[in-house]
C-alpha cells in the first residue's frame, strides 16, 4: 500500500484538521507555497493542507516546490488530494517568482537534514541553507507575501550542556565553530538571522520554528535519525544496535501535534519569534530502543555494544513553553502512542 494513502495517514490528517481548524481555515483562504514538500516535514504539511482544503472547501492552493515533485504529485492525485495541488520543480537556490502567486504564506521546509551531507560536503550543506534562503527571502519580498514562516532547528542551540534541563529559545548557547560538523547548526542560525534582518528592514512577516526531533510516518528508516533506525531494525526482524552505552537523553514528537504547531505558528506567531517545535517527554536512547522493539513483537532484540562516557552522553531537549502559553497547543500523543502509530504505518506501507 502507498505510504501516503494507508488508513493511519487518513486517520491522522482528520486529527490535524480537526484540531487546527481554525488555523487552517484562515491560512487557507489564500495561496501557500510551501519548499521541500516532498520532504518529511513537507509531506505531513502538504497532506494536511490539502486535507483541509477538501474538507472546508477553502480557496488556497498549495504550491508544492520540490527538484522532483511530480511522482509525489501523482501519488496525491491517488490519494484524492490533487486538487488546489500546483507542482512547483525548482532548487530552491534558483526559485523564481514569475509562477508564484503575490500575497502567499511562505512556508521554507528545503533544507537537507542528511548527516552524511553535512559530513562530507559542508560547504554545499552551508550553500544550500544560506542560499535558499536568500532566494526564498527575494521571492517572499517580490510577491509581498502574507506571511513567512522558516523550518529551522534544536541545532542552532550547539550541544546542550548536561546540567541545563531544557533549551528555551532565549539561550545564548552556540556550535562550536572550530568543527565543520557544525556546517548544518551554524547555517541555520545565519538563515534566521537573515530572515530575521529582511523583516526589520524589509517588512518581510518572518518568523521561525525550531524542530527538534519526531517519531512519526514519512521519517527515513535507513538514515541517521536514531529512532528511524530502531523502528526500521524492528520492522524488518533484526537487532537493533547501539554503538554508545545508550545513555543520552531525547525528545520525539509525533506528526500530527508537529503539523498542528506549524500551523498554529503559521497563522498567529510573532514576527522576530523563533518558537521551539518538540515535545519535552524525556526518554534515553537505550530505553528509546528497548520500547520500540517491544511494541514491534521484538522484545529482547537489542544490543549495547559501548558504554556511556561524558563525551558521548548528550541531551536534546527542548522548552516547549513559549508556543504552549502564547498559541495554545499542546502535545496530544505521547510517545507510546507516536511509536505504535508509526509501527502501524510501516506495516500498512
């Protein structure tokens, strides 16, 4: 079965929609153009969009900008949401404004989370970020967008020192900028600040979201997404392994209460304002693993192969406060229910 079209992705775009029913219906009442579509933030996004959009009759296309967007296209069209869908193939790096609409909400999800880029061609991950978001920012300026919100990261916080509980988005912490490994984190805190400038100077109504880290259908089960990983370990019978003693501490969100949050931020946060997106529901790796193979009839099936040190504990945990007390969101799926929907997902898929 198509990942897009299963009944647990039908059951949870009803959830959005229904819970951001009020945002979604004013967001919708005129065009989005929304970067990195095909991506997993892009697809939760995009599907939900035009799930209400379906629902409510509303009058917003969505125009989908993605290097190969037309496969994704396709697969819309079979899950019934082809209509109000305008594909858009572009780099962002070189998106054009001539066929988009003025006076769209701007939403900029391109950016490549792959560790492997971030590794191997630091420079091109800087390039991709900074860049694109120069050319997202023209375009934003030259079609007056309503409305702009950038997909940034946790990363730009640097590493979260042990004894500070959570990252709330007033903390001065930063990469280290003597390791390229911090190509990724230090683009991304340029981009906000980029867009941060254009909105001073430019009128441009900027404002940022901080993802930290998801547990939700569409995340990549190969990649170097530790709980992707797990689940697709799990799904597929073998041993998951961790290389670390499997100590450090992290945050998963679920899909639905991300997408719900984005849109929520979309349509009422601040401009200037960077709101952390996550959830603040600790869990280390180890037990992270042990959960996962549980839940997936695999209990049993994992291996620690190191030991936690100093060095190689870290904690990624985000203050969720902010979005919380101004927009009024809250997380509705803990983590138990992420991993079992997501467990669902794999197995429909």
């Amino acid at each position: 079965m198509d990942p897009l079209t299963n009944s647990r992705v039908t059951e949870d775009m009803a959830e959005i929609v229904s819970r951001s029913a009020a945002d979604l219906r004013y967001i919708g009442q005129s065009d989005v153009i929304l970067t990195g579509a095909t991506g997993f933030v892009g697809q939760w996004l995009s599907m939900s969009y035009l799930s209400a959009r379906k629902a409510y009759s509303l009058p917003g296309r969505l125009f989908a900008v993605a290097r190969s967007p037309h496969e994704f296209e396709q697969r819309m069209s079979e899950a019934g949401l082809a209509d109000g869908l305008v594909a858009v193939p572009a780099d962002v790096r070189t998106l054009a404004s001539d066929s988009l609409p003025e006076g769209a909400s701007i939403i900029h999800a391109a950016t490549p989370a792959r560790a492997s880029l971030n590794s191997s061609q630091p420079l091109e991950m800087i390039d991709i970020i900074v860049q694109g978001q120069s050319k997202v920012l023209e375009v934003a300026k030259k079609i007056k967008a309503r409305r702009f919100l950038f997909l940034s990261s946790g990363a730009v916080y640097g590493r979260q020192p042990h004894n500070v509980v959570s990252l709330k988005e007033t903390w001065e912490g930063a990469p280290l900028v003597g390791d390229p490994a911090n190509a990724y984190h230090e683009a991304k805190r340029l981009a906000e600040m980029l867009g941060n400038i254009a909105c001073s100077t430019e009128g441009v109504s900027f404002t940022s979201a901080r993802l930290f880290a998801f547990l939700a259908p569409f995340l990549p089960l190969d990649e170097h997404f530790a709980a992707g990983n797990f689940l697709g370990n799990a799904s597929r019978g073998e041993t998951i392994s961790i290389s670390s003693g499997g100590g450090s501490i992290r945050t998963y969100q679920y899909g639905t209460d991300m997408a719900v949050w984005l849109w929520a931020i979309l349509a009422r946060g601040r401009p200037l304002v960077a709101y952390n997106v996550g959830s603040d529901q600790e869990i280390t790796v180890r037990a992270l693993a042990e959960l996962i193979a549980r839940q997936s009839g695999s209990e049993g099936n994992v291996e620690i192969k190191g030991t936690d040190t100093e060095s190689n504990v870290t904690r990624y945990v985000p203050d969720v406060n902010l979005v919380r007390d101004e927009l009024g969101v809250s997380n509705m799926v803990n983590l138990g229910d992420a991993i079992s929907r997501t467990i669902q997902w794999v197995r429909q898929s």
